[in-house]
C-alpha cells in the first residue's frame, strides 16, 4: 500500500498534428502535482517538448515515459539529460523503454535482440557520463566504448560539462517480468503501462521484491470524468485496440502479452485479428469493457473516488493522469487523491 499517493500528468506524444499542452503542464504545476511526462513512438520525440515546458514552469517534475533505447547512443541520451537537467533546475526524471523489434528494426534500423542485456550496459554508461569519475568506457558487447574498429582513433572522453545532478533519477517502461524485476535492480523506478492495480501483487510481486526503499512506480493512467461511463469506455479502449492490434508483429507483441497476463488473451488475440486484418472499429467494440475499466479512471468523479481505493491499496506511488487537458478537471482529481 503506497503511504501517500502522488500525482502527475501524461502528455504522450503527438499524433498526427504537433500540439502544444502548455497551460496543461503550468495548471497542473500550480495545483501541486508531482510531475509530468511525456513519450515518443515515431513521429514527435520526448525531449523536444519537454524542453519546452520545462522553460515555461519551475518547480514540476519533467519525466519521459518512455524514451526509446534504440534512438539514441547512451552518450546521446546522457547528454540530453544532464542538459534538460540543468536548465531545469535538476527536475528531470529519465524513462526509458526498449520498445518492440518493429520500431527497433524498422524505425532506427537497430537489432532489437538482447534487451534486457543492452539496458544494463546502457545504463552503466549514463551513469559514467553523470558522474564524471574517469573517461567512459565500456567493454560492450551493445555499446563498446570506444567504438572497437572504425578509424581506429576512438578515445575514451569525459564530458566537458559538470551535471547538476550526477544521479539522474532512471525509470524503466517495462511490462514482462523479467523487465520489470530488472526496473527494481538497476532503476529508480518502474514505469507500467495497461496495467491493473488488483493485479500488480499477485503477477509481479516477485519481481518486485527486490526493489530498494524509496523505488517509485509511476502508472499512466487514462482518465475521462464524465456522466457517461458507457462512452467514456468506449473511448478507454481506442489505445488498447491499437497497441494490441497495431504496436508490435503479429507473433511478438509484448503489449498483446501484457493483456493476455491479466487475463484476456482470447480477447486480446481476437482484437489483434480484427485490427491486422483493417477491421479498427471492430477491433476496438471487441476490448473487454472490464479490461478498459480495470486500468482506468472513467465516469463520474463519485465513482473515481471509489476506484481509486484499489490504486491506493497498490504499490502504484503516482498516478499519472493521462486525457486530462483542463484545469478544474485537473483541481477535481487532485481534491479526491489528497481526501
């Protein structure tokens, strides 16, 4: 059970247009919430908008959620920290996410195999870099520093600049328990997504168990308060239809696995077919309503006081409000999470 549950908000990424969540972000700062996040897939990156909300507010959190390994070297990744950290005053948290072998492969034009394997020696060197102890190195055999080959002049470096902070705060999006017990090994914290409260003890609880005190998990959550919780569900299930469907290969989707792990996988696998086979709208009435429901916050805020007795009752320590744009929705939620 988490003591005293935080919040923060979920900007996302941009679909299809840019959009600019400025008054979003300054609202949610000056009502007290924790932080905001935003996320990347293949069109807008992470850290762009962060940058700019972050010369725009002072005191908000700046987290991504995710930030994709494959699309930056360590080094790079580092450097996009410690910059957005000391601009902002030492207010960002680094998400990271090794995404799925479509994006790896078919967007950055990496090799996906071995993620967990490549997440540890990556974060090795983000924290070489932060911490400035000696020129980075790396024995590999992902991210050999320096570059085995080539000109044959690679050179050990040390960044030239002094981070503000030399522990960056490192959150992983995982959703297999193998991931998520590495979160717990060699992060600060675990960013889940599609994920039930109820559920988080009894399917990974072991890999958990072996988190450090203070370790964070930050959720996303979709939130819509309305009067119409038939509607609102009809909504909720549009980005589980496209990840299950859409966001990884017919027989390697680990968001479809996810699913199948709460206990859905008929479903799941049904809304991958339809959505494969172009029929989207059918794909999305077929989302279980009690999945969509299970890892949201929909309907009337009556009903959300309610359903956030079971986030409460998890090892969830933010909720990060994903949907909500306007600040007296922002105020409403902030009023029952605090009591």
């Amino acid at each position: 059970m988490t003591a005293e549950l935080k919040l923060g908000i979920h900007v996302g990424y941009w679909q299809r247009d840019p959009e600019d969540q400025t008054e979003t972000v300054q609202a949610a700062e000056r009502l007290g919430y924790d932080s905001v996040f935003t996320a990347e897939a293949y069109g807008s990156d992470a850290f762009t908008p962060l940058t700019w909300y972050a010369a725009r507010t002072s005191t908000i959190k700046l987290g991504t959620a995710v930030a994709q390994l494959s699309a930056r070297t360590p080094a790079a990744t580092a450097m996009h920290a410690l910059t957005l950290d000391a601009l902002s005053g030492g207010r960002v948290i680094l998400g990271l996410g090794a995404s799925g072998p479509q994006v790896v492969e078919g967007w950055y034009g990496v090799p996906f195999p071995k993620p967990l394997a490549r997440t540890r020696e990556y974060l090795d060197i983000l924290r070489q870099v932060w911490r400035r102890e000696r020129p980075v190195t790396a024995d590999g055999p992902h991210y050999p520093l320096p570059y085995p080959g080539g000109a044959g002049l690679g050179k050990p470096l040390k960044s030239i600049v002094h981070p503000v902070r030399p522990e960056i705060p490192i959150y992983l999006g995982a959703e297999g328990p193998k991931n998520i017990a590495l979160a717990a090994e060699v992060a600060q914290g675990w960013l889940p997504m599609f994920i039930d409260p109820a559920q988080i003890e009894p399917l990974f609880g072991a890999s958990l168990a072996g988190r450090p005190e203070g370790f964070e998990i930050a959720a996303t959550v979709t939130t819509i308060v309305t009067d119409d919780l038939d509607a609102a569900l009809e909504f909720a299930k549009i980005p589980l239809a496209f990840y299950i469907g859409g966001m990884g290969a017919k027989d390697r989707n680990f968001h479809l696995d996810l699913i199948g792990r709460l206990g859905y996988a008929e479903e799941a696998a049904r809304v991958q077919e339809l959505f494969l086979d172009g029929r989207r709208d059918e794909a999305i009435k077929a989302v279980p309503a009690a999945l969509a429901d299970s890892i949201s916050l929909l309907g009337p805020l009556g009903r959300i006081k309610e359903r956030l007795e079971a986030w409460r009752d998890s090892p969830v320590t933010t909720l990060l409000i994903g949907g909500v744009k306007d600040e007296p929705t922002l105020r409403a939620l902030r009023d029952l999470v605090r009591g």
